[in-house]
C-alpha cells in the first residue's frame, strides 16, 4: 500500500536534521533548529495538497485534509513531535539500511566495534527478512518520533491520492519539545479543532496504549557548611552525606531497573554538589493516583524526618506535577479505542494493548480536552545509538492512520 522506497527516503529526509530539543531553555520551541524540520514540513504537507497548513511562532505546524463524505463525520487528528531526545546526541545521524535482514549482529561501527545484536535486544529477532534503518553508532536515530511524522505525512499522502477511500475531515499536527515535557504546552486545542486524536508516538509494532503513568518531578536541595577541614571539628556540615542519607533511605528496589508493567518507581536522574550544597533531581511515576500522591508524600515525609533529626531545615524539595494518567480522559470514550483495534485487525495486525511506562503528548492533551491515546510508531532502544526501526513496521503504522480514518467515516455514515 505504502510505497517502501518512499517512505525510507522520506524518513531519511527527517532524521538527518538536526533537531535535539533543550531542557534548560526558557523558549517554545526549546531550541532553533528545531524550525529548520518545521518549515521543511511546512513546504511539504502543501506539496501533497493539504489545506490549512499553518506554522505558529511556537512552531506547531498544523493542516488539514478535508472530508471527502457528506454526513456528521467528527473531526479527527494524528500528531508527531519534531524534537528528538537530549539524552543522547542527534547531530549528524548518517541513518544506515539493512536489507533482508539475516536475523544476525549488525555491525552499527567497524571503527568503534559497537555491534547492534540480537542477543542483547531480543526483539531483533522478530524482524529477520525485514529492512531495518539504524544508526551508525554515534548518535541516536531519531525514529522517536520522526517516524511518526513519516507515517502521518506518507498517510495523509496516499489518502488524497486515492481519493476513493472514505474519510472525514483529518487534522495533523506536528509540535516541538515533546522530549523535554512541553509538547502540549502551547498546543492549542481550539484552533486544532478535532473530536479526538491519536499520537504515534509508541514503539513496538502493535502497541495501543491509553494508559500511562502520573508524573512528577522533585528537586531536592541539602545545604551544609564548609568551613577549613583542618578546624571544622563541631563547625562542618558536609551536605553531600546528608545527600547519601536520603538516597539510601527511598526503597531500593522502587526504582526503573527493578520495576515493569504497572509498577511505579522513583527515579534519581541527576546529581550536583559540594560540602556546602548538594541537589538531588528525581522524577516520580506511579500508573495509580493513589500510590503517586503516597510517593510524592514519601519524598516530602523522609525530608521532614531528617529536618527533625538536626533540629532546624538542612533539606527543601520543591515538587511538580508534569502529566497524569490519561485512562480517566479516555474511558468515558472508548470508541476511539474500538475504532483503533480494529484498524489493527483490518490491517493485520494483533493490538498490544498496554499501559505506557512513560508518557505522550497525548496524556496532557487528553486532560486539554483532547482525548488522545498512542499507536506504535515502530522504532526500538529509543534515546540512544542502538535505536533502529523496521521499514516494514513503520508501512503498517501507516496503514492504520488510513484505516482509522475510514473507519471513522464508515461507523459515523452507518
């Protein structure tokens, strides 16, 4: 259905700019170039002859593919996120093709021997006689989530070229600092204007989710006193052992590595200090309400406890809520879930439906007005050298948004 050529050509396209988003920054979009796919975009979805095709000074790129049926079809959307991870570096990807894969090691650099193997990503294993798009070991690809912009752009693509294929008024959007949080931050909702929308944003061939953790994030800041080592008997107050005290006192088992499926977890991200200050940067995820608010509780208690241990504030933690958990938005709509399964079906595929250890765009939309669960968009080991995507998955995805499309048009008529 999806021209394969086509669409790896029209993926190379993304990947190879340079669009890495800033965490540090004030600004919408977070960093420059990330305008530079942005306007590229632009150019393009008026090429394919999509109407409406908006850019804001944030950077939202937004179009619209008119409905080619009478009735009271809603107006549904697909959204993409232009900025890639700031984990790892996305300067210069150099995107390498391995056709019909043998199901073996691939070698990603010769030079540095760093080896994409299928004895340490299982999942390797399930795409043997596919072609697969990888980097070349030096920075990450970038299919998180170029290659769901590919699939919405090549979709959208084909349905004005068939224009036999029912379907509704269609809105795309494609936002900035997705990676970063603050994709739906300046998404406005109103001018986008659909019913419901779908994010491709996922990773596995099949996956369906509309379940994803509620997040916070927590700064936690111990302040010491440094006075000369060689006189600080009774004076010295070494912030960084108060530091090493909390860490240690959080459950140890609660954190990524040991935790999966449903279970929450307290992550320490990130570490500065000296004797005089140390801050401790942690993000909290819990799928459950409950349990969140009892996380974020813990955190809150531990430094109150030891604040009585020295009898006066030696620790702060400012906390911030970032995204809750979308089913509640998405239940009293199931529809839309209904609609997208049997897109899967329809299109050969068995939906995986999961809850999400992490979050979309699509869980602040949904609490924006805009219901919105996430399909697979087909890459693997996102956020760093070893990320790859099969070609073949990504011509599926693709197939869904189609199919999504006129499903909706065909429930709505009927």
């Amino acid at each position: 259905m999806i021209d394969k050529q086509q669409l790896i050509e029209r993926f190379k396209s993304y990947v190879t700019v340079y669009t890495e988003s800033d965490p540090n920054s004030d600004t919408t979009p977070s960093t420059e170039r990330q305008w530079d796919l942005a306007n590229q975009l632009v150019e393009e979805l008026k090429e394919i002859g999509m109407n409406d095709v908006t850019i804001d000074e944030h950077a939202y790129v937004m179009a619209t593919l008119p409905s080619n049926v009478k009735g009271n079809i809603p107006v549904i959307g697909f959204i993409a996120h232009l900025d890639t991870s700031p984990d790892f570096t996305g300067k210069n990807v150099k995107p390498q093709i391995v056709e019909d894969y043998d199901g073996k090691d691939i070698v990603l650099n010769e030079e540095e021997n760093i080896i994409l193997s299928p004895d340490e990503f299982k999942e390797l294993s399930n795409y043997k006689g596919q072609t697969l798009i990888t980097t070349d070991g030096t920075t990450l690809l970038g299919a998180d989530d170029k290659a769901g912009i590919t699939e919405i752009v090549s979709a959208m693509e084909y349905l004005i070229n068939n224009p036999e294929i029912p379907h509704g008024k269609i809105r795309v959007c494609f936002n900035p600092d997705e990676e970063i949080g603050k994709g739906a931050h300046k998404f406005d909702v109103e001018k986008f204007g659909a019913k419901w929308a779908y994010t491709l944003d996922g990773s596995t061939i099949g996956e369906l989710e509309y379940e994803n953790f509620n997040a916070a994030g927590a700064e936690v800041t111990i302040k010491g006193k440094m006075v000369h080592p060689g006189y600080a008997k009774g004076i010295l107050f070494n912030s960084m052992y108060v530091a090493q005290n909390f860490i240690n006192s959080l459950p140890q088992l609660e954190t990524p590595e040991h935790t999966e499926g449903r279970e929450g977890f307290f992550h320490l991200h990130q570490i500065s200090g000296d004797v005089e200050k140390t801050v401790l940067k942690y993000i909290i995820r819990d799928h459950d309400k409950e349990q969140f608010e009892a996380r974020k509780n813990v955190l809150l208690d531990l430094a109150s406890e030891i604040n009585q241990s020295y009898d006066r504030e030696v620790i702060t933690v400012d906390m911030e809520d970032q995204y809750y958990n979308m089913r509640e938005k998405i239940e009293p709509m199931m529809h839309i879930i209904e609609i997208a399964e049997q897109a899967y079906k329809e299109v050969g595929i068995e939906p995986i439906i999961k809850p999400i250890r992490g979050g979309t765009d699509g869980a602040q939309l949904s609490f924006k007005g805009l219901p919105c669960p996430n399909i697979f968009a087909g890459g693997h080991n996102f956020h760093g050298r070893y990320e790859y995507v099969p070609v073949e998955s990504m011509q599926k995805a693709a197939e869904v948004v189609i199919k999504i499309a006129e499903l909706t048009a065909k429930v709505y008529r009927d």
